[in-house]
C-alpha cells in the first residue's frame, strides 16, 4: 500500500526539494502529534497562525455551531451574514474610529492585493512604495512589492511603478512623493528577522505619507492578533494606519484576511466600476465564526497580559555561545546564528528532540520563535532546554 509520504510526494504540489515531511495526526494547545506517537512542541503556530493554540475549544464550538446552519452562499458582499457582520463590528471596536470598514478575503496575499488596488483607484495615483526584505505574500502584486530580489526574478515582470526603500532608514523617506499611491509596511518586520523601529521610524513615516497625500498600509498580517502584546502592533508606536492588513493569527487555525479602511476609502470600490473588488469565498461564515471566537478568546482569556513576560522567560533561558542576538517584539522573536548551517543544524536536531522551530526567509540565519500565546512558563521551560541541548548535539565537533 502507498504511504501517505508517498502520495505527497507524488501528488501534492511542492514548494522546494525538502520539506519537513512531517506526519501529524493531531494537534491541540502548543503540541502536534506524529502518527507513531511522536510529539512536537510549536514553537512557529503554524508560522504565526495558531496563536490560541491549536484547535481552542471556543474556536472549535463557534466552528460546530455554525456548521448547524450554514456554509457558502453567495459571492462576498451581496448577503447579509452574521458571522461577518458580528466579525466586521467585533474587529473595528479594537481600532480607532475611523478605520470602521473591513473587507474580509481568504489570505494575507490576497488582503495585500485588494488593499494594493483600493490605494491606487482612491488617490489615482500608480506608485507603491515598500522596504527591502519586505514579505507581503507571493501572487503577482504581493510579490512585487516583496524586498527580496531572489523570490522575484523568475516571475518579472510585475507590477510597474514600485519602488524600495530601506526600513528604519529616514533619508529614504524623502522617497516618498506626490507620486506616490501608497507606502506598504509591515509594523514588525517578519521575515527580515524581526526588526523593530528604531528612532521613531513609523512615527516620522507617517508623517511623511500625510505630507504628501500617500495611504499607509500596516501589514499586520503576522504581527496582528496579539503576537506582540497589544492587539494590533502599531498601537505601541502612537500612529494611525490608513489601511490595515490581517489574516493568519485572526482566523483561529481557519483561512481567513481582511483590509480594513475608513467608509470613505473603501467607498471607492462601490462604482466606476462596481464591483470594483470581488471574492466568491471571502468571509467564509465558517472562518468568521472561528475568527470571532479567537478574538474574544484573546479578549476574554486575557492572553495578550502575559506575552511580555513569556517574552522575557525566553530571552532569560535562551543563553548560549552559539545565539548571538535575540531580537523580539512580544512573542515574535529571532535568535541569531553565525550561519545557515549552524541554525539548520540545530533546527533539525530541535525536531528530532520534539520542538518545531524554523528560520526567516531574509534572515537564514535567525531561528523563529513564535509561539501560540496560551504557551505555558513550564512549556517554555521545555522548549528552551531541548534547544540548548539541540545546539550542543549539532554543533559538537
């Protein structure tokens, strides 16, 4: 008989030569669970997805009771739904005022398109301007506002008119111009390795985009639902976005992304012409449900109160010759590596030991660390030492 390695291998579509070809069977809280009985502790949620842990008893009631009355219905916007509506309200009450209109959609990649799209029709404007060693997915126009030269060549050309700038770098902000439709920035830079703003970076950011009549675009695709220990991560640099980016962390395990705008930018999709951004599957009763049980999940279990501190407990135990820097901002953080092969190394040494971690797309020689947020201190305890003891085993001579 074929295993089930077999037939991934075979039939489902793959996305480098080694994948983690790991088998899991079930996964509940922090831990995923092999078919032979193996366990690993997620120390990645599913790369910043489970943040209320895998399969959250909340999340899975509000999953079932949905389920009793229904699914799809009709193309996004055209039905009233309450588990939108109830998401749409539950969402803007986090935020301020006046970002009161969410579109909700199936991904991250896809909330940066549609928030792409909704800054150039509204200020007529063509230019997109984002930083190096950016992430903000992989379809045509996510990927063309990426930083990394090395994901895009193969698929040039794409979209005309995006330039770069560097993060945290406030010379280039001058870069930003009348031209310009909209800057495009994660709060927390993920896949760079975790870099926060320095030197009032975001602040004279913002700034700059009002100056000259461009939108801000957040991306909290990763850094949103809590990860950093407010709800929202640009809560903690006293700014405003014009338009803000989730998914991952907010759908509770399910797929789900949203933009989120003032009435009077979204407005613009309404006419010349209608319908001037659609979704057959966007906002998912389904996935709504789910995703407004994990925001009061957050909410009412008070989950954001003890990142800080288990921010801390990491930092504390995570001390070896081999970790040269640990950067963070709440539960999103990088230990750095002298290399690639020294933190691959220990990463699959990790696995084999029972804890999942991984590196950066733009930083390979950092080690992501971001937990689910329920993780407890006696769970980072025990991450903490396979790791120590991981680094040793792969790094003896």
């Amino acid at each position: 008989m074929i295993s089930m390695r077999q037939l991934f291998l075979q039939n489902v579509a793959q996305t480098s030569d080694f994948p983690l070809m790991i088998e899991v069977e079930k996964a509940e809280g922090v831990y995923m669970y092999g078919t032979q009985g193996e366990r690993y502790l997620d120390l990645i949620s599913g790369i910043g997805v489970s943040n209320v842990g895998h399969r959250h008893p909340r999340v899975l009631a509000a999953i079932h009771e949905q389920l009793e009355k229904y699914m799809h219905l009709m193309v996004y916007g055209e039905f009233v739904q309450a588990p939108q509506a109830r998401l749409a309200q539950a969402l803007t009450e986090t935020l301020p005022k006046r970002l009161d209109n969410v579109y909700f959609l199936n991904s991250g990649t896809e909330a940066v398109e549609g928030a792409l799209k909704l800054a150039k029709r509204y200020t007529g404007r063509t230019e997109l301007v984002s930083c190096r060693n950016a992430y903000h997915g992989s379809t045509q126009g996510a990927l063309s506002v990426n930083g990394s030269e090395g994901f895009k060549n193969a698929f040039r050309p794409l979209l005309p008119d995006v330039r770069h700038i560097r993060y945290n770098h406030l010379p280039d902000l001058q870069d930003i111009t009348t031209r310009t439709a909209a800057v495009i920035v994660e709060t927390v830079q993920g896949e760079a390795g975790v870099r926060v703003s320095e030197n009032n970076y975001l602040q004279h950011l913002r700034q700059r985009c009002t100056e000259v009549g461009a939108l801000l675009i957040l991306d909290e695709i990763q850094c949103g639902f809590g990860r950093t220990g407010t709800f929202w991560a640009f809560e903690q640099f006293g700014i405003e976005p014009d338009i803000l980016l989730c998914a991952k962390g907010m759908g509770g395990g399910m797929p789900i992304g949203a933009f989120i705008a003032p009435q009077e930018i979204m407005a613009a999709f309404k006419t010349d012409p209608i319908l001037g951004h659609c979704t057959t599957f966007g906002g998912h009763p389904v996935s709504c449900a789910a995703s407004l049980a994990t925001l009061q999940t957050i909410q009412e279990e008070n989950l954001l109160e003890g990142v800080a501190e288990k921010a801390a407990l990491f930092r504390e135990l995570l001390v070896h010759p081999r970790i040269k820097e640990i950067r963070n901002c709440g539960l999103m953080m990088a230990a750095e590596f002298e290399s690639f092969e020294v933190l691959k190394a220990v990463i699959d040494r990790a696995i084999l030991n029972g804890v999942l971690t991984d590196w950066f797309l733009f930083c390979d020689n950092s080690m992501r660390i971001a937990p689910p947020l329920v993780i407890t201190a006696e769970e980072i305890r025990e991450a903490c030492a396979v790791i120590l003891r991981s680094i040793e085993e792969a790094t003896q001579d």
